[in-house]
C-alpha cells in the first residue's frame, strides 16, 4: 500500500511541475520545436532542471538491486536498437510535434478541459489498445 501511496505523491508532484513550467500548454512546446519563428526555449530549462535533480540518484543508485520500500528494481535489459523502436520513436515524436503534447502533460493538461487534450488521450488509448492487441 505503502508504494500505491508514494506513487501518487510522486505523480501529483510531476503534474504540479508541469503545470507551473508550462509544459501542459501545447504552444509552448510547439513554441519550442519551432526554430524559426518565436522560438521559445523554456522547455530547454525544464529539462535541464530535471537532469539536473535526477541525475546525481541515476548514478549513485545505478547499481542497487531493491527501491526503498524493498521491490526489485527491473530495469529494461534491451539495448539494441531495432525496427520497432525506430517506429514507435518516430510516431511519438511526430505526435508530440504536431500536438504539443505528450502523455505525462496530457494528464496533467485534463485539469483544462480543453478538447484536443480529450481528443489526444483518446487517440493515445486508441493506439495503446491497437498495439496491444497486434503485437504478442
């Protein structure tokens, strides 16, 4: 229980960052991915930010087998670069620049009510289920 509960302090602390970086707002990051225009480069800073914080427990933790509640950490074991992640690397860029979304702000942006962030989530669960259901 104790993991569910950390969880949600964890999810409510990323949306309430990209609410106040303004990474929930899509022109922002379509501000960002738009070099020749008015180039915003906020979005740099947010990602810098989080480098920043999370990297030091990336290198210090990188070799530690539980998390502090005591689950075994299972890291992705993968490391060739394949078909597959080329294509699903390139559709979620593609949507994250036509959109300017992606799914982590895409919750959080729910709290807007505004249509295309409906619309997104409905056509990322879409594609979700799609995969799902072809790829075994």
């Amino acid at each position: 229980m104790n993991d569910k509960i950390i969880s949600l302090i964890c999810g409510i602390i990323f949306g309430i960052g990209l609410v106040i970086s303004g990474m929930t707002n899509p022109e922002k990051v379509i501000g960002f991915l738009s070099i020749t225009h008015n180039w915003d480069a906020s979005l740099i800073f947010v990602m810098g930010g989080a480098i920043i914080t999370a990297g030091p427990f990336f290198y210090f933790l990188k070799n530690k087998e539980l998390s502090a509640l005591g689950d075994k950490i299972n890291l992705p074991i993968k490391q060739n670069i394949d078909k597959k992640l080329i294509i699903g690397s390139s559709l979620f860029g593609i949507g994250w620049g036509l959109v300017g979304l992606c799914p982590g702000p895409a919750i959080s942006a729910l709290a807007t009510f505004d249509p295309i962030t409906l619309v997104f989530l409905i056509s990322m669960a879409a594609g979700v289920l799609v995969k799902k259901n072809t790829i075994k």
